[in-house]
C-alpha cells in the first residue's frame, strides 16, 4: 500500500519532472528554430503524396540523384561534389526521410514514443517518387554510407542506369551499433533523452562529431559551417535517425539474398581506413556476391571518400555513366 505521504512526494517529483521537460522542451524548440533559420532549404520541396521532399537540383547532363548518409542532410553534396560535376551531370540532392528538410512516409514515425523508422525500401519508393516529378530519364544512382544502402534498395526496386557506392553500408554486421543509438530508438529515449540533447549539445561537441566522421582524413575548411550538422540535433531527426539506423540490420539481411537480382552497373569506392562502415564487413563480403560491381579502394581514407579523394569519386561515377 502507498502512503499518503509517498504519494504526496511521487506527486511534487512528478510535477518538478513535468516542469523539467517543459523548460527542456522550450528550450529545444528556441534551438530547433535557430538552427533552422541559419541553415535553410537550398532547393525545392516537393510534394509527394503529401509528404514534403527536399531535392536541390543543379547542373546540366545525365540526372545523378544523390543520397547521403546518417546524421546528414543534402548539404554534404552541395558543399563541394555537385559544383565538381554540374558542368557534365544533372545533380539531384534528396533529402532522406526525417533528415534535412523532407517528411517521414507514414505520420506514425514522428512519435516521440515510437521504434519504428522508414525502412530502406521505403526510403527509396519515396525518393524515386520524388524523382518521378523532376527527372529526365533513368538515373544514376549515387549513394553514401547509409545512403548508400538506400541506393541498393532503389537499384533492386525501382529502374536505375548504374549505382554509385562511397562507403556504402551493404552487408550485415556482428553485434549492435552502441548504447547511443539504442536509446535514442527506444521509445522512453525518445521521448526523454533526445529532447536533452536537442537542447544541450553545443556546437564545440557538434565539430568534434564531425571531425571524428572524417577521421583519418582532415575535415575541410569550411564544411562544417556550410553542412548545418545542427539541423540533426532537431528532436525529429534524432529520433529519425537513431531509429533508421539502429533497425538496419535486418532489412540489410532480407537486401543481401535479392544481391543477385542485381544486373546494373556498380561503381564502389571504400577507403581502406574507414572504421564506420568498415570495407571488411561491407564492401568485400558484397564484391563476393555481386562479382561484376568494380570495386576501387582508397589507401589510408576513411569514411568520406567524396571528400578526401573527389577525383576517384567523380571517375567512378564517369564509368558509371559510361557502362550505364
């Protein structure tokens, strides 16, 4: 039984809880609001089926849709990639999912008590839905890390010249992803961390982050004020991407026994540094089982290879266009 005095103390440390999270919560919106304004769309939204679609659309030639990564926003190719290639392709940035600027497939997503994210599948019907409004043909397909998952997903469901994969997730892994992901996709995380760090982190902790993505490479000068990784630190987002990448696993393994479906160009670059997605758990294990993907590996890169080698990037997508 409780006793009136327990229920009493229960009540006030609710209360002084509930206080908490709103001042947590008012304070996440104002930041939210902040970033947003500093870091605003750089294209159009699209409609599709209700759901709004971030695409920057630069350049003339071949259409090359672009899809980047976790924690990201189409801001990773606007800072430096597409102006290397607008003067040969049709660049075509999309926004993934919850990320950047463009909305969830289903509302339910949004839930700060939810698990559930968009899968890969439905993350490239909704971004070839997009394309469907704004392309000229078939498209080259290029994605990174994540995105790169998404770009398979696009080659085994949706019509595709060639795919472009830069430190592509592709293969199942040992283990789990750390305790950062798994509460951030738990529903009381959500619900009660996230808002935390929406409203706490700093940008100092934001750099480093980063910083840590691009290691052993340099990150670039002035990247991290063009690439508003702030905008991954809005409640959604977190939650979104928690979400999408702790539930990977098991969808790359239902991707991995349609692999020999695949009969399009494949273009992979992979540095051998990378310890993100590291090419012994993804790039070779998928060169076994797609034997004509060329694989190109960078000596001593990590995890963004468009970044520290642009030039092996943009001859892989040449061949890609080329044999597509």
């Amino acid at each position: 039984m409780i006793s009136r005095r327990s229920a009493v103390k229960g009540g006030v440390a609710t209360a002084l809880a509930a206080i908490g999270g709103t001042a947590i919560d008012r304070r996440a919106a104002a930041r939210e609001a902040a970033f947003e304004a500093a870091f605003p769309p750089e294209g159009d939204i699209l409609d599709v089926g209700g759901v709004p679609v971030h695409a920057v659309i630069r350049g003339t030639g071949p259409d090359l849709v672009m899809i980047h990564g976790a924690s990201g926003n189409n801001r990773d190719f606007t800072f430096d990639l597409i102006d290397r290639l607008s003067d040969r392709y049709r660049c075509i940035a999309f926004d993934r999912p919850g990320l950047g600027y463009t909305g969830h497939v289903d509302p339910a997503y949004r839930a700060a008590f939810a698990t559930q994210a968009e899968t890969p599948a439905e993350q490239a019907a909704l971004l070839a839905g997009a394309y469907g409004q704004v392309g000229r043909g078939v498209p080259l397909v290029l994605g990174h890390s994540f995105g790169g998952t998404i770009a398979l997903a696009w080659g085994l469901d949706h019509p595709a010249r060639a795919l472009i994969l830069l430190a592509a997730a592709s293969n199942r892994w040992k283990g789990g992803l750390g305790p950062i992901y798994a509460v951030n996709a738990s529903a009381p995380g959500g619900a009660i961390a996230v808002p935390l760090l929406t409203a706490t982190v700093g940008d100092d902790r934001l750099r480093q982050i980063t910083e840590g993505i691009f290691a052993p490479d340099p990150m670039p000068d002035g990247y991290f004020q063009h690439v508003g990784a702030q905008l991954t630190l809005r409640r959604d987002s977190l939650r979104a991407n928690a979400r999408q990448v702790n539930g990977l696993k098991p969808h790359i393994v239902g991707m991995e026994g349609r692999y020999d479906a695949l009969r399009l160009p494949i273009e992979m670059v992979h540095g051998t540094a990378d310890t993100i997605v590291p090419p012994e758990t993804h790039a070779h294990p998928f060169k076994a089982m797609v034997p004509h993907a060329n694989l190109t590996m960078l000596d001593g890169v990590g995890h963004m290879p468009h970044h520290a080698d642009p030039e092996a990037v943009i001859a892989a997508i040449d061949r890609a266009a080329a044999a597509g």
